[in-house]
C-alpha cells in the first residue's frame, strides 16, 4: 500500500474536516489520485480526483461541499470537506485510479461519521 488516508473523525451535520492522503512520491507524480467513500453494504465510489496536473473533478453530490487539492512538496491531497451530510458518511480511501481494481492497493481507509 503505497497511500495512506487520515483525518476522519466524528461531526455534526453542517460541520467541516480535511482528510489527508500522504503518498509515495512514485505514485503522487505518476497518475490520477482519486478520494473514493464506501457506506457500510454498498460499493466503494469514486468522490473526487485530482491529476498530476491538478484538474480536478467531483461528483456532483459532493460539488460545492467538497474539494480536492494536492501538495506537491508534501506528497500530499487533501479532501476538505465543508457542510457535510449525514449521507457522507462511510470509511474514506485513497487510491491512484490506476491502482483501484487491484485489491491489495487498498489502505485501511479512515471513517467520517456524521451525525443528524
């Protein structure tokens, strides 16, 4: 596992976090990092993505509430999360897009709670 996520926590509804995905400075310059969410029962989805380049991109339940950004000195992206929902919540990873289909790829994620 080559990317770990941090900074999950528990917030009331309409609060912020910032989670933090530190890289190995291999897989931060080679490709697309994506921030994926998995709710208990259902499938990993893919929330935001930001290239090598930094074009980013979110899904359009998170536009306006979520953004990317990367730290290129730090090997680090970021996912502030502003006026969140009790729906965001679910265990959050990071992972190169190239990189999601393999199982081992996966870190241990960090958990967002958010209460009602």
């Amino acid at each position: 596992v080559q990317l770990q996520a941090s900074g999950g926590g528990f917030v009331q509804a309409g609060g912020s976090l910032r989670l933090s995905c530190v890289a190995s400075e291999a897989y931060f310059n080679r490709d697309t990092i994506g921030w994926y969410r998995q709710v208990s029962g259902k499938q990993r989805e893919l929330v935001a993505a930001i290239t090598n380049g930094g074009h980013t991109n979110v899904v359009e339940s998170v536009r306006g509430r979520f953004t990317i950004s990367r730290d290129n000195a730090a090997n680090t992206v970021y996912l502030q999360m502003n006026s969140l929902k009790p729906e965001d919540t679910g265990v959050y990873y990071c992972n190169t897009l190239s990189m999601a289909g393999y199982p081992d790829s996966w870190g241990q994620g960090t958990q967002v709670t958010v209460s009602s």
